[in-house]
C-alpha cells in the first residue's frame, strides 16, 4: 500500500513537471513570435539558444552531481536527540522504521504512549519496523548501566523489552509480521534511528546518548551508508533472539519412561545456560535419574546440577536484571549428561 502511494506520488511529480515546461514553452512562444521581423533576431536567438544549452550542460553534468553529492553527504549536528521528532517522523514514514539502542527513551513513559499511537499508525501504513535492543543480562548491558550511573540502565532496558512485548501481543497477526524486534547479548556500536531516509545517530559516552550530540544524515549518503551496514550486519548476525526465546527456553526432561515438556525462564552466564526450575520443573529436575534435552538438539542429553553459594549468588544478579526480582527462583545448571 505504501509503495503504491509513492509510486503515485513520483507520477504525480513528473505530470507537474511536464505541465510546467509545456507552460514555458508556450510562455516563450508567445513572447518571441510579435518580434520576428526584428533585425538580427535570428542570429540573437541562435546565440541565446547556444547559450543556454551550454549552460544547461554545465548544470546537468557539473553543478547537478556536485549539489547532489554535497546535499547527500550533509551532516547536521545537534546538542541532544528529540524524541518528539523522532515521533513526528515515525508519523509521516512511508517505508521502514529502524532503531538500535540499549534501550530507547521513546518506550519511557513520557513518550510511550505518543510513539506507540505513531507505530500503530505507521503499521497500517504498511511500514515495515526493525528494533534491535540489548540483553540487560548481558555484559554490555552491565557496562553501560556502570557509564550512565546512577541512571538504572538495567531496570530500563528490561522495561523496554516488556513494552515492546506487550505491544506485539496486542497486534494483530499481519502487523506482527511488520514489527520485528530482537534482543541482542551484544551492545550497539552507537546509538541509532532510522526511518525512511533520515538517520541520527550517537556515539556512546558516559551519559545517555539522548542526552549527548547527534549527527542527522541521509541514509544514501556516505555515512549513512556506514551506520545501516553496521546495522544490517548485526541485524543478520549471530546471537539475536525474539522475545519470546529471550524469555523462555523449552526443555524436555526424561525420567525413567516418563517424559514432559516445561518453557522455563533462563538466563546465560559465562556460556552456562541457567534454568529456574520453580515450580513447574521441581519435580523432575531433582528426580536422580532425569535427563534433558534442548528444542532443536534433541540428541544431546543433558541433566542439572546446583552450584556453590556464590556462584549461585552471582547468577541471580543476572537474572534479576533479565527478569526483576524473583524471591522464588531456583537455578540449576545444565551440564553435558
């Protein structure tokens, strides 16, 4: 739907177009035809013509792709981002929608209800929205909360992802399709937003970034093309998970002859998968003779196994931070069988 609008608005653009140099046309017509008896007026014409072709030359094949070039590689600097803009601009997209951030202000609540309002609009539009945001059980994530402290970088990277769930929930099936959003264990290389043919981005300091200078480019631009490389490559990369497989993992617990199936909430920690088995695993994940296997490598046992006090200690941070407080949780974890 969206592609046939601009596709009629490019028309609409060169029927103007048209229309405008038939109205020259007949402008200069008009002008030139009483005085054609002139002495000399064919020789001034031909003179004026030449002139004016020559130039029309110079414009088309030297000032045109030199305004083109620098217009396209314009770079705008700004003290601070707007998320008011940033929403005005998700109003009008056409095409496609993208952001990478640890977490981003518009989820916050002084925006959030603007920006939803505008992605629901824009997704009736047909425009596409790609949303890359960061595990805050991560260590990256650990490290941003650390620069932009006594900010709560972990409490609101997690908000952000329950949000964005929320709001996929609500969707019908169509614009879920159009709204894809990923968790990443591995931090952005700078703050971005995208939408259409615009682009802002900024460089990670020991502040928020919307609080920091942007730089607003073209995405045909040189540096525009930069920064959605960088995107795209992650965006395609390894390591990135839905919502749904960030919160839960499916595990398939054998005992003796019995077999079930539990979608336990987990967190990973030094390459560990951590597993709470309350209270749904209980039983089975401290049966002696169990065995687990994992969604997608259903060949490979495994079984779990507790760990000292500390560890489990330092586990649970993680967890807490994926998850919030959870007084009830059991971890265990999955080791080869």
């Amino acid at each position: 739907m969206a592609r046939r609008r601009r596709a009629r608005s490019r028309y609409w653009l060169s029927y103007l177009y048209a229309g405008i140099g038939a109205m020259l046309l007949v402008a200069a017509f008009l002008l030139l035809y009483p005085v054609r008896q002139v002495d000399g007026f064919s020789t001034d014409l031909r003179i004026n013509m030449g002139a004016n072709l020559l130039d029309l030359v110079l414009a088309a094949l030297v000032l045109q792709p030199l305004i083109l070039i620098l217009s396209r590689n314009a770079v705008r600097r700004r003290n601070r981002l707007d998320y008011w803009e940033v929403i005005r601009r998700v109003e009008k997209a056409e095409d496609r929608v993208d952001i990478w951030k640890h977490w981003t202000g518009l989820l916050e609540s002084q925006y959030e209800t603007a920006f939803v309002a505008a992605v629901r609009d824009a997704l009736d539009r047909g425009v596409r929205f790609r949303i890359m945001l960061t595990d805050p059980s991560s260590p990256d994530a650990a490290e941003r909360a650390r620069q932009v402290a006594p900010t709560d970088a972990i409490v609101l990277m997690r908000q952000n992802i329950e949000r964005l769930d929320a709001v996929l929930n609500d969707l019908p099936a169509l614009h879920r399709e159009l709204l894809q959003v990923r968790v990443s264990s591995v931090g952005p290389a700078h703050a971005f937003y995208r939408i259409d043919d615009w682009l802002t981005y900024g460089l990670f300091r020991d502040r928020r970034v919307s609080d920091s200078s942007q730089r607003e480019v073209r995405v045909q631009g040189d540096l525009g093309e930069l920064a959605l490389e960088s995107f795209e490559n992650r965006w395609n990369g390894t390591g990135l998970m839905r919502i749904a497989d960030h919160y839960r993992m499916r595990l398939r617990f054998t005992v003796r002859d019995e077999a079930a199936e539990h979608d336990l909430r987990y967190v990973v920690h030094d390459g560990e998968h951590w597993v709470n088995v309350h209270p749904a695993a209980l039983s089975h994940a401290f049966h002696p003779d169990h065995e687990v296997s994992m969604e997608g490598n259903g060949h490979k046992r495994y079984v779990l196994a507790d760990a000292t006090p500390d560890k489990r200690d330092r586990v649970m941070a993680f967890y807490t931070a994926k998850y919030g407080a959870d007084h009830g949780a059991v971890l265990l974890r999955l080791i080869d069988g």
